[in-house]
C-alpha cells in the first residue's frame, strides 16, 4: 500500500551546499498496516518458526552455551554487512587473546559488538526499559574502542550526516537535521512501547524507522540490527534471544537496501513486512536447524569418546567446555575448570587423538585447539572456517 504522508523533507546546509533532508513521519503508519491475505500468513509461519526455536532453546542441555558462540556469530555477520573483513576464527582467537594476523581495527569491532549486545540484553533481563537511553548505551559499548571511538560514542549526532556519494549534494540518502533528532527518537520511543502491535512488525518497523533517522554519527546500521534482538528479546518472543538476522540480510542486502528506500518514499510498508517476515522465518527455521545439528555432534562425539574407551572425567568437562569456546589453549583450560597444566595437557591430548578437536600451530608451546566440527557449522555464512 503507498502512503502520502511518509515523511516531508527539510531543507538545510551541509558543508557549504543546500540539501533535502528527510524526516520521517511518526509510527505507526497512517493508514494502518494491511496484515491480511498473504502478509498475515506469513507473520503466522514466522511466529510458529519463533515458536519452535524458543522450543529447541528449552530443550538444549545448557542454551547459554549455544548462546555465546551464536551471538559472536551475529556480530561478525552484522560487521561484515558495514564492511569489515574479521570472520568468526578472528573473533574467537582475539578474545583468547591470540590472534596472529587478524585485521586488529575490525577484530575490535566485533569485540564491541558483541559487548554492546550483552549489554543491552543485561540491562533488558535486569528490568530496565527499552528506551533511548538503553540504545544510546549500546551505541556507546559498541562505538568504545577502535575506529569509532572518534564518532561520539553514546552521543546523538550535532551534525548533518549522509548516506551514500562523496558529499551531500549528491548522497543516496539525507537523514533529517541534527536539530531533529531527539524528536524523531522520542517518538520511536513511544512507538516501542505501544500494546497492540504485533512485537515482529513493531521491530520491523522500528528498524527502518532507526535507519532513516541515523541518529548517529556511525555505527547507526549495526545499532539498528541489534535494536531488533532487543525488541524480540524484551517482548518475550524468545526466552533465550537467539534470533538474529544479519545473516539473512547480508544475504539479500542489495534487496535490504532498495527497500529502506521503498518504504521512505512511497510508505510501501506491507512489501518491507513481506521480506522481514521472511527473513525471521528463515532465521528461526535455521537457528532451529543449527542447534538440532549441535546437539547431533555433541551426543556423536560423546559416543566415540565413550567407545574409545575414555575415562578421564576431566576430558568430559574439557568436551564440554569447549562447546562454548571452540578455541583453548592448555592454559586457559587449566585456569578456567581450575584443573592443573599436565590434567588439562592430557585431555587436549586425549581428544585431539580421536579427532574431535585440532592443535592449529603446529608447535610445541601456546598451541590453540579448535573443536573444527562445531566451528564450522558456526561459520556457515560467517566466513574463516577453521
């Protein structure tokens, strides 16, 4: 459905030249959104697909392990979308504060997104609201460090930005004035806490409507990815927030970027619905598909261990550890189960002699072992498969 009253454009200088910049109108839509025929259906399958992942998570023998490398995913996947060339092996062997040869700028990067993103999921489980506050404070975790740290962190934009082109005659997009930015955000603001939208459409309509403010200076697009985890997360669609969609729109970006368009200039919401709604269901019927492979190679591996014959509880908890931390090293494995240097030694030993994991350096002291199963299932779409 086009709609007439999207937005009205205001005109300003920027940098020597007069613009059009666009300030959108206030959620919801006006006319209101049309769910019926095809759009309902498909907001049907995609809350039934949330409806089994929330169920696979119940059944995980400890969701939270799942949670740690899946969120990291998320973070490499959304960094990926901006740009960076950081995969999942970078991320994880950064944090194990080893990482030879990974582009240190966008290793940090993803390191604060995955902050941000543990923050803002903290701060929603502690009882604190969804608000502007809490997204400028995941702006702020995720802009800390790094390239960004330059940009304001946590701090609205005072300036005039653009999107798209080498100056702002001739961007692709001109968001509204810095003026106007604490108005178009308080009202996003009152749209996240309105009672009779359906939670999937109020994230997806709250993430166009936070792109096309860009209230930032830079990281407005990864802010935005994550605004909708925090939607989906704080409304109860998922126990465990295990929904992320960077994959799906990295996947389809150039079709994400010509809708966010779409929807400004002709209020064409409905055909934005049809392609998120597809998204999360895609997303879910994955992550479903992802942890049911998971738990596969968890009890495969467990069986060969046992028909191997090994008795070493301490390879057990060494097997399990490592389902959360794909990387060790034989130090850090000793200090985290609190077991001394030969104990954990043995049970790298032991494991890498039936294969499940992998010594990666090929030398005699700091050698890092990745469970290469489970990584590459992870890496699926993330890039650097070990």
């Amino acid at each position: 459905m086009n709609r007439a009253n999207t937005g009205r454009y205001e005109t300003t200088s920027v940098a020597g030249e007069t613009v059009q910049a666009f300030v959108p109108a206030a959620l919801p839509p006006n006319p209101p959104l049309d769910v019926s025929g095809e759009l309902g259906r498909k907001h049907e399958r995609a809350l039934l697909a949330c409806g089994r992942l929330d169920g696979i998570a119940a059944v995980l023998p400890d969701p939270h392990l799942f949670l740690y490398s899946y969120v990291r995913r998320e973070a490499v996947l959304s960094s990926q979308i901006e740009g960076t060339q950081s995969s999942l092996s970078d991320l994880l062997l950064f944090e194990l504060d080893e990482a030879p040869g990974a582009p240190f700028n966008d290793v940090i990067e993803v390191s604060n997104y995955v902050v941000a993103m543990n923050h803002g999921l903290e701060r929603l489980q502690g009882g604190f609201p969804l608000s502007t506050r809490l997204i400028r404070e995941v702006h702020e975790k995720l802009m800390a460090n790094g390239r960004g740290s330059e940009w304001q962190p946590g701090e609205y934009r005072t300036s005039q930005n653009w999107i798209g082109g080498t100056r702002p005659g001739n961007a692709h997009f001109v968001p509204p004035p810095a003026h106007r930015v604490v108005d178009c955000m308080s009202a996003l603001e009152s749209f996240l806490h309105e009672q009779d939208i359906p939670v999937l459409l109020k994230a997806a309509l709250a993430h166009v409507q936070f792109e096309t403010i860009h209230p930032f200076l830079d990281g407005n697009g990864r802010t935005g990815r994550l605004l909708i985890s925090l939607i989906l997360h704080n409304e109860g669609v998922l126990r465990v927030p295990l929904l992320y969609l960077s994959l799906y729109l990295k996947e389809h970006r150039t079709e994400y970027y010509r809708l966010l368009d779409h929807v400004r200039s002709t209020g064409d919401w409905e055909q934005w619905l049809d392609f998120f709604l597809d998204g999360v269901y895609d997303t879910a019927t994955g992550a479903v598909d992802t942890a049911n492979r998971l738990m596969e190679l968890f009890a495969s591996d467990e069986r060969t261990l046992r028909s191997s014959g090994v008795t070493l509880s301490n390879v057990y908890r060494v097997h399990t550890h490592m389902r959360a931390r794909p990387f060790v090293t034989i130090n850090r494995i000793a200090t985290e189960l609190n077991v001394s240097y030969p104990t954990a030694a043995k049970a790298l030993e032991v494991l890498g002699g039936t294969g499940i994991v992998r010594e990666i350096t090929g030398k005699q002291r700091n050698r890092i072992y990745v469970y290469h199963e489970l990584l590459s299932i992870l890496n699926e779409g993330a890039g650097g498969v070990a």
